[in-house]
C-alpha cells in the first residue's frame, strides 16, 4: 500500500547519525544532505574508486516499506536522460538503502537562492526539461504523483544544467508494460502528493493519471515565476479544513487572473493540464513548442545561464578568494613562527655563550 507523505513523517530518527557506516561493502555514509519523509538522504563515497553517491535510506521497520518499490522504479526508467542512475540496493540489519547518482541543489533551493523568483527566461529554459522528463515517465507507464520543486534536482559537473527528476516513491504504473491497458477510473481515493501542487481532481479523490502530473508541473511553473500561489499560507482548525480551503481557492480562482503576469501561453498550459481527460495522452511536443516559441520571441539564448549560474560563480569565486586568503594567511603564520624560532636559537645561542665565555676566560 502507498500512503501519502503526511502519513509518513513518524519514521525517521533511526535513519539519523549513519555517517561512516559502510553500506553494501563497498559504499561509506559521509553526511546527511537531505531528509524526507521516508527517512534519510546521505552523501556517500564508493570506496573502491572513490566515486560519490547519493544513498537513501529507509529504516527496516518502517510501518510501509517503499524503498525496494522506488528502486526498481528506477530500475524500470532505465538509464534515461535526467534521472539518477540506480548504483545499488540493499539490506543492512538495521536498514534498507538505495545508491543512486549524487546530483547537486533542487530546485526548490535554487529558488530560495535566487530570493524567490525566477526570471521567464529561467521558468521557460525549465519548463522545456520539466516537460521532457514528465513524457518520458509517462512513456514508461508510470505516473510521478508528487511533482513538486523539492523532486526536481540539477546534476553535477559536467550535468551542472541538465534537470533531474527524483523521489519515486509515490509513482504508480498507469498501464501495465503489456498489454497497455490505462488503471480505470475511480473516485475513492485519498489524496497521495502534496497538497499544494495537487490537481483539483487529485484533490476530489479521482485516481491520478498523466493529466494530475501536467496540472500539478503547471503549479510548480507559475510558482517560480510569482513566487507564491495563492493557496499557499492557508490555516485551519485542521488538516482536513486546511486541504478544503486550498480545493475552494484553486477552484475558484479563474486561470486567467493566476496567470494575468504571464504571457498567455501559461494560461493556455494550465487550461489544457485542467482540460486533460482520464485516459489521454498529454501532447508534450505542442506544450513544448508552445514554450520554445516564445522563448524565441522574446529573443532570448538557450544557453543554459539560469538565474542561479551567475550567483553561483559569484559564490565560487568568493569561496576561493577566501581559500587564497586562508592559505595565505597560514602560510605567513609559518613564516613568522620559523622567523620567532629562529630568533629565539640565536638569542639561546648568544646567551649560552656569554655564560660560557667567563669559563673560557679563565681557561
Ligand atoms: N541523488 C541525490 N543527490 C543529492 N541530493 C538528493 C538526492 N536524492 C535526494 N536528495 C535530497 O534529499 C531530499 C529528499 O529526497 P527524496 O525526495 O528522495 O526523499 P523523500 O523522503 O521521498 O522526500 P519528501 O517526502 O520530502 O519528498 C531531496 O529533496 C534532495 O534535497
Ligand atoms: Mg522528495
């Protein structure tokens, strides 16, 4: 059974304080960089050629194991563009851990580096790679079900630009490998996701397809660009009023006032995520050129200079400013430490012989 992340949260203190445990033979936890609600996410290295990971960790007694699920999930995308590779998977006696591919800040980070906002040149240069990974999920058979900006990941080195979608915990296939048969539609379902980038239909209970993850991406591209949706921030006596409240808003705000700062293409892609049916197909390659163009009309360059790039190398220059200047600060203590040693020698040295030089004058 899959639950929803809220129900989760319970799980995580015996995943915590793993640094230098060796996993798998062959893989050492070095540190926590990120925790969900399934447990830990660690840093790792391989020991064997000293390669980093990504190790994610989920206790043994987890009350609904999902770990060995979102790894052969992984399994299943294969070794497609914008998904971490699958490294390994294992059982150690006090937990499960699956080895992926170390990937850099997610977006969600990014987007509090860059104070909140995303420039249009940002949101579209995303939107055009959001939508490419989204097909090729979809094209596996499977739906993601908790698209969010937290679960979108830039890589490292030399895939410093490519965008990476992660957290398979919650994705359901959508057609069976076969026979390509669609799940049928029900209308029982608890809401599986996050509540803020959830589609209305997810929200009414309606089972999740393709169209619940195009309306909720649609949610994640306004929110970069005017930084906040309008549901967000919401309060209520409880969980199930709060959700309530976020559906009424959703609702009831008309698509054209969400989007009346976008060009309309936003409100296009929103209207065509809402319009979306059950079973349909979404058509990637029409929300992709619809980006693409505009991208070109307003004259900007595809070079992959995020908003994120310049703040970036402003901070890796200070970084190694500050590492010259460590070094060179030490280096001077060292100098000035072997200058006072040397000094205090010769003033030893002329000492012992003023004590010494008597002795030898009355030799
Ligand atoms: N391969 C990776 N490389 C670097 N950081 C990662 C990697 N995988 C996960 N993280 C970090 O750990 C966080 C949590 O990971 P993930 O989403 O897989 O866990 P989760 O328990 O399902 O989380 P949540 O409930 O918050 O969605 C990510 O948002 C990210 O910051
Ligand atoms: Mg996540």
């Amino acid at each position: 059974m899959i639950m929803s992340k809220s129900q989760t949260s319970k799980v995580r203190q015996s995943t915590s304080g793993l640094e230098n445990q060796l996993v798998g033979g062959k893989f050492r936890l070095i540190k926590a960089i990120g925790s969900g609600s399934f447990g830990e996410i660690y840093k790792g290295v391989n020991i064997k050629d000293a390669s980093e990971v990504a190790v994610k960790i989920e206790p043994t007694n987890a009350k609904y194991p999902q770990l060995i699920y979102e790894a052969k999930v992984y399994e299943q995308l294969g070794r497609g563009p914008g998904f971490p590779t699958l490294l390994h998977y294992c059982s150690e006696s006090h937990f499960n851990a699956m080895v992926i591919e170390l990937l850099g800040p997610s977006l969600e980070e990014l987007f509090n580096m860059c104070k909140r906002k995303f420039t249009l040149k940002t949101v579209l240069m995303l939107a055009d790679q959001l939508l490419m990974r989204l097909e090729c999920v979809h094209q596996q058979g499977f739906i993601h079900r908790d698209i969010k900006p937290d679960n979108f990941l830039m890589g490292l080195g030399r895939h410093v630009n490519k965008l990476y979608l992660i957290d398979f915990g919650l994705a359901k296939r959508f057609q069976d490998p076969e026979r390509h048969q669609h799940i049928p539609y029900r209308k029982d379902r608890n809401l599986t996701g996050t509540v803020r980038y959830a589609s209305i239909n997810a929200q009414l209970g309606v089972e999740q397809s393709r169209r619940d993850d195009m309306e909720s991406l649609s949610y994640c591209i306004l929110y970069f660009h005017l930084g906040k949706l309008p549901w967000q921030g919401i309060t209520a006596s409880n969980k199930k009023q709060k959700y309530e409240r976020i559906l009424e808003k959703k609702n009831s705000v008309p698509i054209e006032a969400l989007c009346k700062s976008l060009p309309s293409e936003f409100a296009l892609f929103m209207k065509y995520a809402r319009n979306l049916r059950f079973k349909e197909d979404p058509d990637y390659v029409y929300l992709r050129q619809l980006f693409r163009i505009l991208f070109r009309t307003l004259n900007y360059q595809f070079d992959y200079i995020y908003d994120w790039t310049i703040l970036q190398q402003q901070q890796d220059q200070r970084e190694r400013l500050q590492k010259e200047y460590q070094l060179e600060k030490q280096q001077l203590e060292h100098q000035q430490q072997k200058s006072r040693i040397r000094h205090t020698q010769v003033y030893r040295s002329e000492r012992n012989l003023q004590q010494l030089e008597p002795d030898l004058l009355i030799k």
